[in-house]
C-alpha cells in the first residue's frame, strides 16, 4: 500500500539493525516494565501505610 514494504518486512529490518542483546540488561516490553514498577511501588507504600496506621492505633 502506497508504495511501501509489509510492516513484517520492516519490523524484520529494523531488528537486524539493532546490536545483540545483553544478558540480563534488557527488559522486553517497556511498558510492562513501567506497569511491574508502579505497581511494585504501589503495594509497598501501601504496606508501609498499613504498618504505620497499625502501629499508631496499638
């Protein structure tokens, strides 16, 4: 369409440019990662809250 290679094709393209990955220093899905951060964020602030609010009350 309009004179432009498959969107396979150019996905196949642009990861053959990309240098090798490292083992262990990448993360595959970037927002994902966001997601697994926040949320790992989230529930530890929520304990430390909890916490807090148990220790204040006994």
């Amino acid at each position: 369409m309009f004179h432009r290679k498959p969107l396979e094709e150019r996905i196949a393209e642009r990861q053959a440019k990309l240098p090798p990955l490292k083992e262990g220093k990448h993360f595959e899905h970037g927002p994902a990662k966001f997601v697994f951060v926040a949320l790992l964020t989230a529930v530890a602030a929520m304990h430390l809250v909890g916490l807090a609010i148990v220790m204040h009350f006994t």
